[in-house]
C-alpha cells in the first residue's frame, strides 16, 4: 500500500476534525462558485484551510484555460480586507486580491470561502537547494531569490503604519511575557543569556522612533511563491495572520532561507554570507537608508537582527494556537549552546531550528 503524500495527510486532518462538509461537498461548491469544469488542491495546502485550483475552459479554445484560486476557510484564519488592502498598497501585484463570498452553509466549525487569482508560480518549499554546495547557476538563482526579498523588507521599511501608544505597549508586554516565560522553563528552549540580550532591545524595538510595519505573519517557504526557472519572487499568499510588529521580526525567514533542514539537522548553504551580503546590499539601495559612516545602517541592521531572534523564538519555542501564532507554551525543542559548532549552537531533541537564527554571530 503506497503512503499517502504529506499534502495528502494535511488534507485529511482538515476534515478529520470536522462535522461537515465533507471534501467532496467543498470541491463540488468550488465547482459551482468559480463555473469551472475541474478542482484540485493547491501543492502546499495549509492546516487551517483546503484550498483547490479551479479551472474552467474557454468555450472558444479547448487549449485556453483560465483558472482561479477558492479557499475555504476556519474562523482563525480569515482575511482581513482591510489588512490584505494595505499589503497590496504596499507590495503591489505580489500580493493576491480576495473575494468573500461568506459563510458555507451548513459548515461545522464555520467555513469562510474565499476567491482570488491564481498568482505563477511554485512555494519557494518545491525550489530552494536542500544541497549545501550549489553551482555557480545555482547559487545564481538564489541571489536572484533573495534580491527581491531584500525589496520586500524595503517596502516594509520605507512605509511605517501608525500605532497607538497603548498597542505598543501591549504588544512589548506580549513579547516580555514569553520571553519570561521562556526563561523560567525547566527545559531552557533557548539559552537564558540570549533571552536576556533580547529582553534589553525589546524597549528599543517598541520606541517612538522605531519603525512599526505591516508583518505577513508567516512569511515562510510554503507562502513565497517563484518563477520554478528565474527563482524570482511572483507572489506572497496567506496574509490571515498579517499584523503590525516591529521591523525585522520577521527577519528570521533570511536565516530560514538561506540554509534546510536534512535529516540530521540544520544545513546553511556554503553561499550564504554571498546571499546575506546581496540582500543587504539590496536592501540598502531600494530602503534610502544612507550610508552616513556606516554607522545608522550598522545599528539598522543589529537592531533588525536581533528583531529577527524574537521572530525565530516566538516562530520555533512555542506550540501553535488554532490560529497559528504562538501559544503560551512553550514546546519540548531545545537549543543549546556548543562551540564545536559553526554558529556556536546546535539543536537536541527535536531537529527543527536553526541555530543561525539564534546566533550572535554575523555572517
């Protein structure tokens, strides 16, 4: 008996946990809304949504197809249109425009359904190496990759949202109550002497003067999608968890980026600091941020980075709620320090953090 496929189990415990529909019931809705002759599910489908392309053909030309995106959707990750309107002000065509079409009847738990276009194409998960060495065209195509990411923070940048200063506040006393939280677990997920380093840029982060921007919410592989031949960046999807944060928490996707997962642990590409240097560089240009000495981008960019650990903590330490951010308990993943190692960290127990996002280390 063949083992089915890991989008194939993520589809099936999406509607394990459910009353109803049923995944015929929802492909046979997608067929109705979106007048297409055929569904079938994204490649990389979420936990908190089945999401099927749907393609109708053009009665004139058997060969033209048009095809459109339906998702149906649980209450937590809903999309705010008013959020997703803003990422589109700010990031133009790479971010997709919904249409809701509210509530499916009958659904239990509610399901919100949801349309878009269908933006070319692939999760950047199906593309990036899972090779640390890569040739010279390789390497190539993931500069390419990380230069319009570099853009995509500079956008961030160049454009601060407004936030009251109670929010501030709230949000800061959030993050320190993790932190602390973090700290006094038996099982010291992260070293104490990092927590603590945090702990002191967290006011810096939630100043006046520091930028507060609009943050995807999961900005990860399964999310960016590529041009499968240029890796260029054609579209970021899934903006339900999108809120306002301090730049550069989620700059720990660089470090996720830039290096994989393999069966016996994290890997970073031997081409990283090539990469990390392109997107900085990149960055600098497209932000305006001037050189004035080296001085105000040397401190844009260590407050950023260390912006960039509490994401990679608040991402990785912690077990997820039902809307997918993190919840108040922190899970069994430990990284503890080693110097035989290149970042000075390494992971126990559970292989799934890389210690580059901890690391005090600049590449």
């Amino acid at each position: 008996m063949t083992e089915k496929s890991w989008a194939g189990q993520v589809i099936d415990e999406f509607f394990a946990v459910r009353k109803s529909p049923t995944r015929s019931q929802c492909d046979r809705l997608a067929l109705s809304i979106s007048e297409a002759s055929e569904v079938h599910p994204v490649d990389v489908p979420g936990s908190l949504s089945y999401t099927v392309v749907c393609t109708r053909t053009q009665s004139h030309d058997q060969h033209q197809k048009e095809s459109i995106i339906l998702s149906f959707r649980q209450s937590p990750s809903r999309l705010d249109e008013e959020i997703v309107g803003l990422a589109q002000v700010i990031h133009g065509c790479l971010v997709p425009h919904g249409r809701n079409h509210g509530i499916m009847s009958g659904s239990d738990p509610p399901l919100s359904i949801y349309t878009m276009p269908l933006l070319p194409g692939v999760a950047c998960l199906e593309t990036l190496s899972y090779q640390a060495d890569m040739s010279p065209d390789e390497e190539a195509k993931h500069i390419c990759f990380v230069m319009p990411l570099a853009r995509y923070f500079a956008r961030c940048w160049a454009t601060p949202q407004p936030m009251e200063h109670q929010t501030r506040v709230e949000c800061q006393a959030e993050i320190s109550h993790r932190l602390a939280v973090l700290k006094a677990s038996p099982s010291a997920a992260v070293p104490i002497s990092i927590i603590s380093e945090l702990e002191t840029v967290l006011p810096l982060l939630f100043a006046c003067e520091y930028p507060q921007v609009l943050m995807h919410g999961d900005f990860s592989k399964t999310n960016i999608l590529v041009n499968p031949d240029t890796y260029e960046i054609t579209g970021i999807v899934d903006w339900s968890l999108a809120a306002v944060q301090p730049f550069g928490i989620e700059l720990d996707c660089l470090f996720l980026m830039t290096g994989y997962m393999g069966l016996s642990g994290w890997h970073d590409y031997t081409c990283r600091p090539r990469l990390w240097e392109a997107f900085w560089t990149e960055f600098w240009a497209v932000s305006g941020i001037e050189d004035d000495g080296g001085l105000r981008r040397e401190n844009v960019r260590s407050t950023a980075e260390k912006a960039a650990k509490i994401g990679a903590i608040l991402r990785y330490a912690f077990d997820r709620k039902a809307d997918g951010g993190p919840s108040e308990i922190s899970n069994n993943m430990r990284v503890v320090t080693d110097p035989a190692t290149t970042n000075g960290l390494r992971v126990s127990k559970i292989q799934s953090f890389p210690g580059a996002a901890l690391s005090s280390r600049r590449v």
